[in-house]
C-alpha cells in the first residue's frame, strides 16, 4: 500500500514538473546573422514569481521580476534585446559558441518552461564547382561523367543521354559533406545542376546538356562526308576553269589573220586632171578596208589640189 502512495506521489509531481513545458523547436542560424526565439504563450507573473531565459539550463541570459527592473546578465550585455510585452529574445551577431539550448521559464512555487529551443550555429557553404570528366559520343547516345566537388569533398555521377532523354544512373542522389553539408546533383530543364547547401545557405554550379553531349556527333564520320563531297566539287571546278581558257585561247587565235587586202567600191572612176580648186561638185570616195598593209596606188598629190573627204570604215 505504501508503494502504491508513492508511486503516486512521484506522478504528480512529475506532471506538475512538465506542467506548460512546449516540444523542443530546432532552429538553424548563419554564423554572425541575429537569433530571434519567441514565447508563443501568455506570460503572467505572480508577486513571487520570475521569468527568465536560460541557456544550456545554466547560464540565465534574461531575468524579469514583477516588481524590479529587468535585468541582462553578463556576458550577454549589448548582445540583447528583450521585449517586457511578448518576452521573445533577441540575440545578435551569434557565434558557434552560442549553439544550445534556450528555455524560457517561469518560477515561482514550481518552474514552468514555456518554450524550449535547440540552436545550431552554422557557416555559410563554400562555393561548388562542376566539372565534366569525360564526354562519349555516338549517333544513339550518349554518355558523360560528372563531379561536384566543394573545397572538402566531391561526388562524381554519370549521365546517359537518349533520343534527347536524359537520365541519371542510380537516380538523384545526395552525399553528406565532412561539414555537416549536403551535395546533390539532378537534371533540370536538360541541364546538370550541382548543389551544395546546409539549413541556413547553399550555392551551386550548373552546366547544359546538348551543347556537351550531341547524338549526332561522329567526327570520323562527318569529316569522311565533308572530303567526299569537297574534293569532287573542287575537280570539277578546275576542269570547267581549264575548259574556258581553253575555248578564249582558241576564239582569240582565230580571231586575229591578217588580210592584206584593199577592196575599192569606186576603182572603175578615174580622178579628174582638169578638176579645179572648186571641189564642191565631186563625189566622196567610200573606201572598205580590212585593217592590214594597203597595196592601192597612192594618188599624186600634184595632180589634185584638194583632197576629196573620203568615209573609211575599218573593221578590227
């Protein structure tokens, strides 16, 4: 019988001991960025009663009474703000050495936690690099290796690629860093993205498909089909460059005999001896020649004092 009173006993005063008590929240804050913890629950202090904010259950950060001046106690002076109305805490530029727990207590006749936090102090990630490690090309598909590498580790995944489909052997995967960060490579919009982030950051590194991995491209083959069509057609050029020097040289050479000929229209007309200076009244002489050494008699010029206009038509 008298266990069964203490058995009691221990339960009632273990219920009034988690009486109010919240579930543990986890917060996640970037080395030197502000801590902002809340008291989601009204707080209402009796004449012997006392708030406080407490770290790891140790320290006291914050301590309030009813009826004093609210007090901040060392070394958290100038590093927070507290709010007399909501009674949330406002912790700036926070360290690694600030990651515990914070409890927001009432005391009195018995402690009540209003609110309890877990508090992680984390770096911002390091920048992350892409790199493709080796390319195979073939007119069906194709296949590439990639590694996503950070300034503390690296993963390495490959690709195939099908009838403009891609897919990632083992599907999307992830890998833990020695940080405490993650690294994950997946396809997005045909392009390779490598990520690297924690809770509170996270960079990333993305390079595109098609412009690395073609299914048409076969060099061997292409260059094959570019000296076959590219050697004919330069032949072929030549020959009709050939041809048509040749045919010029040909319509020049028969072109240019030389006819040593003389035709007279007019050869059955005899100049008149007793023509005056009065020319006005003759006829012109019409001569046709073919360009060549002339063999016609050349007229005295004694015998007529005027030359007659003559018309000459050469032809080259």
């Amino acid at each position: 019988m008298a266990h069964i009173v203490l058995l009691v006993v221990f339960c009632v005063l273990y219920s009034w001991q988690i009486q109010g008590s919240s579930a543990v929240t986890t917060v996640f804050v970037q080395k030197g960025k502000n801590l902002h913890l809340d008291v989601n629950k009204p707080v209402v202090l009796g004449k012997y009663d006392e708030f406080r904010w407490r770290f790891n259950d140790t320290h006291s950060i914050v301590r309030l009474f009813p009826d004093k001046p609210l007090r901040i106690v060392d070394p958290y002076e100038g590093r927070v703000e507290f709010s007399v109305q909501s009674h949330s805490l406002f912790l700036k530029n926070v360290q690694h050495s600030d990651s515990g727990d914070y409890t927001a207590l009432l005391t009195g006749d018995k402690n009540q936690p209003l609110a309890e936090y877990k508090v992680i102090i984390q770096d911002p990630v390091s920048p992350v690099q892409l790199s493709v490690k080796s390319v195979s090309n073939s007119r069906e598909s194709c296949s590439l290796t990639v590694t996503c590498s950070t300034e503390d580790s690296f993963i390495s995944f490959t690709f195939r690629c099908d009838n403009q489909t891609c897919n990632q052997e083992g599907g999307e995967q992830s890998e833990n860093t020695t940080s405490g960060s993650s690294l994950r490579v997946y396809l997005f919009n045909d392009s390779i993205i490598c990520n690297h982030s924690n809770q509170v950051s996270w960079t990333r590194d993305m390079k595109e498909i098609w412009p690395l991995c073609s299914l048409t491209a076969d060099t061997n083959e292409g260059r094959r089909i570019a000296i076959g069509i590219v050697i004919p057609v330069f032949l072929l050029c030549i020959c009709c460059l050939y041809r048509r020097i040749t045919n010029q040289q040909k319509r020049k050479n028969s072109e240019n005999p030389i006819y040593e000929s003389i035709q007279d229209i007019n050869l059955n007309q005899t100049p008149n001896p007793n023509a005056t200076e009065d020319a006005s009244g003759l006829s012109p002489t019409s001569t046709y020649a073919l360009l060549g050494h002339s063999t016609a008699p050349v007229q005295s010029t004694e015998t007529v004092n005027t030359p007659k206009p003559e018309t000459i038509y050469c032809m080259l």
